[in-house]
C-alpha cells in the first residue's frame, strides 16, 4: 500500500497555489542600522548588537509541534556549545505562524530546556526570544533584512518552512541560508570558515538539492507556512506580538495590556512602503 500524501496535499497543488502564496522575489530591506534592531525577549526589547556572538550567529526559527524539533534542536545545540568560546551564538524565534505555537514564550523556553537541555540566555550563546512574525506584513525587521537580502535558491523570499538557518558575520550581516531539512552539523565547515575569518567554503551539491526538496514540501506540507491558511495579512500584528501574560509588551503604537506589570517599551515595527 502506497503512502499517503501529507494533509491537504490535494489542496495545495490546485493551479494557482503558489501564486497565491507569495512565492516570489521581494524589494531588498535596508535597515537604517542592523546592530540596533530590537529583538523581542522576556517582554522586553533587546538590541541584535547585544545577542549576536563575537564572531558569528545562526537565526533558526523553532515549532515544538513539528516532527523536525527533534532533529533541529539537539544539532543547532551540539554546534553552538562546541564552538561557543570561539565566538559562536545563536538566535532562535519561537511563532505562532504556520501552525499555532499553543505555548506562551516563557513555557516554549521551558520547554525548549527541559526537553533539550537547550537553556536560554540574553548572555549567550543561545538566546530564544518571544514569540514574533516572521512572514507577512508583521514581518519581524531581522526576518525582512535577512530574507529579502538572501533569497533561497528558488527564487523565494520568505521563509516557507519551519526551521530555516541562517548565518551572520559578527556585524549581523547575512552570509548564507539554509533550508529546513539542512540541520546543524551541517553548517560545521562554513560556521568555522567565519569564525576563523575565512571567505565561506562552496556549497555542497546536496545543499541545492535540499532546497529543491524545501520548494516541494512548501506546498505540501502541513508545517509549511501557508498564506490564507495559517497565516495572513492581518490589519495589526500577532497576538503573539500583542502582549499576553507572559509577553508584556505590544507593537507599534498600541498601550501594553497590561501596564501595571511591564517595564519594556512597544516595540515599533515598520511596515512595507
């Protein structure tokens, strides 16, 4: 007996789904100044400057739900402790886009340690920050700089998948992408190409082959981020922006909810011209 395709494939691959779905090239984000943009963690907002590592960053989104969480985490974790002391730190954003994060981002925190041994820390090396958009008009500006500044190699702006890598210098700037199934281990050749102030190894022929694989899955997968269907273009953002009684703070120019317990700021987020 044959496998069955994932939830909803005969849905995904009518004609026109990719249009629909924003699947395209996107106008390159300037940031006015990378190292300054804020980071949303514990309710509060942090500079990039003050959790990129000293020399290198990966930026990895995580879903507890997906099957990938199990593979992801302990690699992203295992790399990062290895080369730490070198100069290594990694940024991890936790969402509610794609399939819900049902957790608050205090309990994804949790979590993440309990389950992992993967501990959070705005000290380093790892930091996992509130729940933030990372696709959409809300996208969060670190999200919009790297992915407009690096497509993938379909041609792809957005992130379409759970569990794409990205790679900074020690000024935040993006240097390489990867796709979901391309976990950890296997940014060990160029996370020490950087750390040692060496021009980045040439990709390995299996990475283009992953992303061809990544392009696939996004439009049958059920942990892939689908416009219209788990995520939208919404008039404000997230709830998981908007403050709940673990995340203390809203953007934009809305009042925090809960004013008689926060101490951070709104979180101004700009919004495409």
């Amino acid at each position: 007996m044959g496998s069955r395709a994932p939830m909803g494939a005969d849905v995904l691959d009518r004609p026109g789904f990719r249009k629909r779905q924003d699947f395209r090239l996107e106008e390159v984000y300037v940031p006015d100044s990378l190292e300054d943009i804020p980071i949303p963690v514990n309710g509060k907002q942090k500079s990039l400057s003050k959790l990129i590592g000293s020399k290198a960053t990966i930026v990895m989104n995580i879903k507890l739900d997906d099957p990938e969480t199990v593979t992801q985490i302990p690699a992203l974790k295992t790399l990062v402790l290895q080369y730490a002391d070198q100069g290594l730190n990694a940024i991890c954003f936790p969402t509610d886009q794609g399939d819900y994060e049902p957790d608050d981002s205090a309990t994804v925190r949790i979590k993440v340690a309990q389950q992992y041994g993967m501990k959070s820390s705005v000290k380093g090396p790892i930091v996992v920050t509130d729940k933030t958009d990372i696709v959409g008009k809300f996208t969060h500006p670190l999200y919009r700089y790297m992915t407009t500044n690096l497509p993938n190699p379909n041609n792809i702006t957005r992130i379409t998948l759970n569990y794409e890598k990205f790679l900074l210098d020690a000024n935040g700037k993006v240097l390489r992408r990867y796709p979901r199934l391309w976990s950890a281990e296997r940014m060990e050749k160029d996370v020490k190409a950087v750390l040692a102030g060496q021009p980045l190894p040439p990709m390995d022929p299996q990475w283009q082959f992953a992303w061809k694989e990544a392009d696939k899955e996004a439009t049958r997968s059920i942990y892939s981020f689908r416009k219209h269907y788990n995520f939208y273009d919404q008039q404000e953002a997230g709830s998981d922006w908007a403050g709940t009684k673990a995340e203390f703070f809203t953007p934009g120019s809305n009042a925090p909810r809960f004013k008689s317990v926060t101490k951070g700021k709104p979180l101004t987020i700009p919004l495409p011209e």
